[in-house]
C-alpha cells in the first residue's frame, strides 16, 4: 500500500484531517511549530532519521500523540514497544488491521464493541494496552 492511498482512505473513514510527511524531520518540525497530531502511522525505516528516533522524540514532547510503529521485521517489535509506541503494525498489513487500530483507539477508546483481541497479541504496560496484529 502506498502512502497516498491510505491518506486517502484514512481522511474518507475517520473524516478527521489527515497529513503525510516525507520524513521524521518534517513530522517533527510540523509538532515544533505548534501543530497537534493525534495520531501518527511511522514505519521504523525512514529516510535521514530512523522511526525510533522519531518515535523518541514524540513521546518525550508529545505524549498524547498515539504512535503506530511499522516495519516488515518482526524483530523491530519489542523496541517500537519499549520506547513508547502504542501499536506495532507488521508489514505487510491488511487495511482492516489498520481500521480496527483507528477504531480502537483514536474514534472511541471507550466503545466496548471495538476489537480488542481478535487478530492482536495484548502485551501489558504500566501506562497502556499494546497490540501488535498477526498473521497465519
């Protein structure tokens, strides 16, 4: 999936306002400006600064910002997790996977009929559930 079409598809299914950035600098400079992201889709390997820089930054200076981490190595799980990231997303992902995430989290955290299990591991933390998806 290209970057374009899940903005696409995400502004038509949450009809809230969404953003792309070419890089972690460029999300960065937008939160030093002033700008409120409530959520944010990173994979860990990006251009220039790393994912996990970028996620490092983001829950230091603004840690309400709900944080999906996604890569395509599995291993890069456990560190997206212990920095702070609220979801890891294994690539490749079914849109669905990514809409139940939304849902679950950033439309209505507190809606009792949003998935909460079904194709996620639960790891427990202190602050907040994680989930990262799974694949058969």
């Amino acid at each position: 999936m290209t970057r374009d079409f899940l903005v696409d598809v995400m502004m038509y299914c949450v009809n809230r306002e969404v953003y792309s950035f070419e890089n972690a600098e460029a999300v960065m400079a937008c939160l030093r400006k002033g700008q409120a992201i409530d959520l944010l889709v990173a994979d860990v390997y990006l251009p220039a600064r790393s994912g996990f820089e970028l996620l490092r930054f983001v829950k230091k200076h603004h840690p309400q910002t709900f944080f999906i981490a996604m890569s395509t190595n599995p291993a890069d799980s456990m560190p997206a997790i212990e920095l702070g990231a609220d979801v890891f997303l294994a690539k490749p992902f079914v849109l669905q996977d990514l809409f139940d995430i939304v849902q679950r989290f950033v439309i209505d955290p507190s809606d009792p009929t949003c998935p909460r299990a079904g194709s996620y591991n639960k790891w427990r933390h202190p602050n907040r559930n994680r989930y990262t998806p799974t694949h058969p």
